[in-house]
C-alpha cells in the first residue's frame, strides 16, 4: 500500500540540485537529476552530512562532508562499506512532486543517528 506524499514543487528543487523535507519528523533530501527526481534519507550514514547539499551527478550525491557517494536510485553507499539510506518512490503530477511514505514505517534508522 502507498501513502504519497506532497513535498514540494517541482520548480523548488533545480536541476542537479538537492532539498531537504521533513516527513513525519524524518529528514529525505529530494534531489532533481538529468534521469528526474529522487528521494532518499538525508542523513548520510558515515558522520551525518545533508546529502541534500552535496553534489549532483547522474544519479548519486556526494555528502558534503566527506565525500561519501550514494546512489540516489537505491540508497546505497557507493565508495565505502557503510550501511545506505533508505530510498523512496517518487511521482511528479502536475508540477508537484511526491513522496512515498509508507517505507516511513518500516525503515527505523530514517530517525537515528550516523554510524560512528
């Protein structure tokens, strides 16, 4: 079962660019790439970046902090051992853009903090 979300418009978030949201208290970086837009947890697992800063390319972010890449189309931690992120479907409808929370429920480290 899906529960969509409304996070922003489509215009709030430049192309090859990041923002943060706030979903139930969680924080997902909604990122607007050539390949559209994606959504993953916004806390990166190594010491806690805003992967919503980093840098865009293709379909990954780069933390801002240390450079940890993720893959922006599964969470996944592309140059380190580390644990990923969650990742979320997303839908564009009518120049909004939309999150599904449901994965919101079943992914509890969304709320804790970075591994150490």
């Amino acid at each position: 079962m899906s529960r969509w979300v409304e996070v922003c418009a489509e215009e709030d978030v430049p192309r090859l660019e990041g923002r943060r949201v706030v979903i139930e208290g969680s924080n997902i970086g909604i990122f607007n790439t050539e390949e559209g837009f994606f959504a993953i947890g916004d806390v990166c697992p190594h010491k806690g970046g805003p992967l919503s800063d980093g840098d865009v390319a293709a379909t990954t972010v780069s933390c801002p902090l240390h450079a940890r890449k993720i893959e922006l189309r599964s969470g996944e931690v592309t140059n380190d051992s580390l644990p990923g992120v969650p990742a979320f479907p997303v839908k564009l409808e009518d120049g909004k853009v939309f999150v599904d929370a449901e994965e919101l429920c079943v992914k509890p480290r969304m709320r804790g903090e970075a591994v150490a």
